[in-house]
C-alpha cells in the first residue's frame, strides 16, 4: 500500500505538498518494521530544519527512530494527537498518524525524492530490510 | 584485563612463534624515549610481608579525629542492619543490570529507593542513580539543555566550588555559555541571577543548603526562570529534607543532590551516590536507568527496566546520557537507610543535628574574637565563623588536639582568609563541642 499522491524519501518518510505547506509522516513499511509504536516526540513548531535534518523521535516497543526533513522548511504544525494516541502513527501512517507539517523553504527539492513506484522499487531493494 | 604470568621459556616460544629475535627486536619501532625500560619494581613479598607493610602505610594516617567536616559530605550514624541487609549476596552486586527482568527483586529495590527519593524532594520521578552530587549537577544541565534546546546555563556561586569546578571541566567542549553568579552576603544574589536569565536560558542551578550552610527558599528564583522559559534546577542534601520545605514545594524542575549522607561511609572519593529527580513531563530527557511498575500477562504485579529508549543500547550516540550504568549498591543502602529511620526518624535525626550546630555556634562565638559570618540567614547543621586568623593555621593547631575542627573555605574563596565551615551531625557529642571551643579558645587566646 502505497499512495500515489506522496513523495518519499530514503528515510521512509512521505511528505503530501499542498501549495507551500506539506504533511510529513512515516511510511506503512516504516511502520510495520518498528512495531507498536508507544511516544511520538513531536517537533517544535518553528523549527527550522534543512533537508535531511533531524526532525523529531518515535518509540516503539522494540526501537527508537529519528524522523528526518525530507525538504528543508519550518514546522509549522505538530500532530497533536499522537502525544495521547501515537497508535495512530500504526493504524492510520498515511492519515491521521502524520507527524508535522512543514513550510516549504525551497519547494524544488521535492523533486528529489521518489514517487510512488519509485520507493516500491526501492523497497524491493535496498530499502526492504 | 587480567595478567597472565609467563615464563622465559614461554616467552621465547612466543617470539620463535611470530620470527623475532627478542622482546627489544619486537618493540623496536617505538620511539626509545616512549620504551619504559627497566620498572623499578622491588621483588615479590610473601602475603605476610604485604600485610604488615600496609598497616604500617595505613597507621599514617590520621584516624579518629573528632570530626567537624562538612562541604556537601557529612559524617552520620550507619547502623549496623545497613550492612547486614546490603550485603546479602542477592543484593551485593553494584552492576546494573542488562538482563533486568531476571532480577525482581533488584528491581523492586530500585524502584523503592526512586519511590523515596522523590517523597523526600516531592517530585514525581527519580531515577535510579547517578555517580555523585558533581555529576548529578552536571547532568541535570545536559537534561536542561535537552528540555528546552537553548545554550546558556546560570550557576550560582553558593553551589559547592567542587561541583562548580566538576561542570566547568564536563562543559568545557560542548560550546554552551556557562556564567557563574556572584552571591550576595551567603545567598545567590537575585538581581545578578535576574540579570543572566534571558531567552537562551536553559537553566539556573543553586543549592539548598548551600555551600555555606545558608537556608534558602529559592520559589522566586523559580518563578523567574519559568517566566523566562528555562529551568530551575536544586541540588540538595538530603537529612536536610527532614525539615526543610523540598525543592518540589519551591518549584523546582530537576532536584539533585550528594546521597552520601544516606548510609554511605565517609571516605576519600566515594563510592558515593547521584540523586535526581524531575517533573515527569521531562522524564524522556532524563538521563540513567529507571525501574517502573507494571502487571505480567496473567495480572500479577511485577518490576521492569522502563522508558529505555533514552538510553545507549538503543539510542546509541542520540541516549540522554553517556552514563550507562547506576549506583545500584550505594541507591540500596540509602533505600535501607531511610527505611530503617523511617519518616518520624529522618525529622528526628534534621532535628537533632540543627539543635547540635545550634549548641555549637553558641559554643565557638563565646570564644573572644570569633564571630559569625552569613549571621542573619537561617542555617541547619553546617555554618561558616570568622577567626581572628588565617583558618588552616587554627585547623592545624586543633589537628594536634585529634580535632578535624572544619573546612577552610580559602581553599575555594581567596577572599575568606579567616573563615572556617563547621558541619555538625549526631554523630557529635556535647563533650565533642565543648573540646572544640574549649581549644579553639586556647589556641587564638594562649
């Protein structure tokens, strides 16, 4: 499963761009391989962060990730929900388990990541473990 | 590593084995000044040589002083259940554990001893220790740092100059703007705190009692700092909690302190322990080990290792510490040493050690020329007089007397020539404080 409308990075983070502003969250294969996630540490809004950057850390049961920028921006919104349900980031990664959303600094560099096919085939590959 | 003795014949085998000639051949490509040549090691002693060198070494020094030492170490009463219960061999194991689960009732101990560290300084979460008092402060700046991602952190000058020294040497590379405050008359001085508090501020830290046994409520320091966003964070001495209203009660965000004066014998360096506690809005940026309570899958009540992902097997170089062990032995003696003085016991012995240094005072300012420095703040058991002279010449002179007559406070202040801290514990009779005064009389009046 996944959706046509995002763009992915290597990180297994998509992002869904909507004029300047775009929706970040983990992927459902990100998910699934971490487990039972049980904190989502939710960025600062205001932040900056260049691509690529830190931007926040989830806990499951058997990890802890750092979510990374897939674009350079500011935060501009948390998911505040995940602090009392971070489920969510399982049940619904392309819904209502988005993690922050970002103002975009330089709107080009979504054209650096991957389309939908693009990270099946990098799944399939080197990003499958 | 372990040494493993071996024989010449060994060692010739060993070289024949690898094709060279000699040990000097073998080592030949390091510089002869980095060689460390012939060791001027005396031959072997039989176990009874040793240990009849060693009493001799050991009767150097200078043991059964009347002690009056303080400075953040205090010398109380340890009973001797402490060491009866601490040394089961469930228990005498320092290390932490990795394999946690396995270890009930270690955890379970962990899990008390954080359950009464965070009564005693009213806060909501400890975890289960650090190394000492210096590194507990040192971490609690590193968690501030954390909490609120700013670089400057206000240290007040009445936090112990050991602490002080501990964190400037800990910080120096990490590119954070450490500022010390100076104090004002034995207490940190509010409009110089005020003056450092600013939008980078990620924390002030003080001391109650302070360095110089001075009593604070430091609730409007803490007020000040959250206006402005950072943290306050308190380090204290815990028999002082038996009286003294608690660093949660004043508002503040991390609580460290010395447990030393939870059961811990008093010798040169440590072991001693790291307490701390926080609100537990911050728990995830807390640094150590934490032991939670929870059910198994069939309901009954059980004890894990919690909140791991702060930690270094799992976050790696991204952990909330490089401290990837706990006091865990020193943490169970200061859990049996509050258990067996109990909550009536611990106000009790607060008490009794205020009522003592009370004697005292009244003790060593009869004596001509002494007098008191920081007089119009509150103390406890620990207070700071003026001598007529230098401090360490009166110390010396009492040494000859077998009286450890208290700390020179020149050594860390150039300024207080004359001042000596005195700490006065249970441990102190009333015929202890009379051949205090007795000969400190006798020494600044002939």
């Amino acid at each position: 499963m996944i959706p046509e409308d995002l763009s992915y990075s290597e990180q297994h983070e998509w992002i869904r761009a909507e004029g300047k502003v775009g929706t970040v969250g983990i992927t459902d294969h990100a998910q699934d391989a971490l487990g039972d996630v049980t904190f989502v540490e939710l960025p600062v809004t205001g932040a900056e962060l260049a691509k690529g950057q830190e931007a926040c850390a989830i806990e499951s049961t058997k990890a802890a990730v750092s979510v990374y920028a897939p674009v350079s921006g500011k935060v501009v919104e948390a998911n505040a929900e995940l602090e009392d349900d971070p489920g969510l980031v399982n049940s619904s990664p392309y819904g209502d388990g988005w993690i922050y959303k970002i103002e975009l600094s330089a709107p080009a560099e979504l054209t650096s990541l991957m389309d939908a096919a693009q990270y099946g085939d990098f799944l399939a590959t080197e990003g499958g473990h | 590593m372990p040494f493993i003795a071996n024989t010449k014949a060994q060692r010739e085998q060993m070289l024949a084995a690898i094709g060279s000639e000699s040990v000097e051949e073998l080592f030949a490509d390091i510089p002869p000044d980095l060689q460390c040549g012939e060791l001027n090691v005396p031959p072997g002693l039989t176990e009874q040589e040793v240990r009849t060198r060693i009493a001799a070494l050991a009767d150097r020094n200078s043991g059964g002083l009347i002690s009056f030492l303080g400075g953040g170490f205090y010398d109380h009463f340890i009973p001797a259940a402490l060491d009866a219960i601490v040394s089961r061999s469930e228990f005498y194991t320092a290390y932490t554990p990795y394999q946690p689960e396995i270890s009930q009732g270690t955890l379970q101990a962990i899990y008390e001893y954080q359950s009464a560290i965070c009564r005693l300084t009213d806060m909501e979460v400890a975890n289960a220790s650090l190394y000492d008092g210096g590194t507990a402060v040192y971490e609690a700046i590193m968690m501030a740092l954390r909490v609120t991602g700013r670089r400057k952190v206000v240290v007040d000058e009445t936090v112990s100059p050991i602490y002080r020294k501990m964190v400037r040497s800990y910080t120096s590379n990490l590119g954070i703007a450490l500022v010390e405050t100076p104090a004002a008359e034995g207490l940190p001085d509010r409009d110089a705190v005020a003056e450092q508090i600013d939008g980078d501020t990620a924390a002030v830290i003080v001391q109650n009692p302070n360095f110089f046994g001075c009593i604070d409520d430091v609730t409007d320091l803490a007020e000040l700092v959250h206006q402005r966003g950072g943290l306050l964070v308190v380090s204290c001495y815990p028999i002082s909690l038996g009286l003294l209203k608690p660093p949660g009660q004043m508002g503040a965000d991390i609580v460290v302190g010395e447990g030393q004066s939870l059961g811990m014998p008093l010798s040169f360096g440590g072991p001693y322990l790291g307490l701390m506690a926080s609100r537990l809005k911050y728990v995830r940026k807390m640094p150590g080990r934490i032991a939670g309570r929870t059910v198994d899958a069939r309901g009954r009540k059980g004890f894990v290792l919690t909140l791991q992902a702060r930690e270094q097997h799992i976050r790696r170089e991204r952990a909330t510490s490089n401290i990837c062990t706990n006091e865990g032995l020193c943490a169970l003696r200061a859990l049996v040493y509050l258990s067996l003085l109990g909550k009536e016991g611990l106000v009790e012995l607060a008490r009794i050690c205020a009522a003592k240094a009370d004697y005292l005072r009244g003790r060593l300012l009869a004596v001509p020329g002494v007098t008191m420095r920081f007089g119009h703040r509150s103390h406890l058991n620990e207070f700071v007089v003026n001598l007529p002279m230098a401090a360490d010449k009166v110390i010396r002179g009492l040494f000859g007397r077998g009286l450890a007559a208290g700390f020179p406070l020149v050594r860390y202040f150039p300024e207080m020539n004359n001042c000596l801290l005195v700490a006065v514990t249970e441990q102190r009779t009333k015929e202890d404080m009379d051949f205090l005064a007795h000969s400190l009389e006798v020494i600044l009046c002939g």
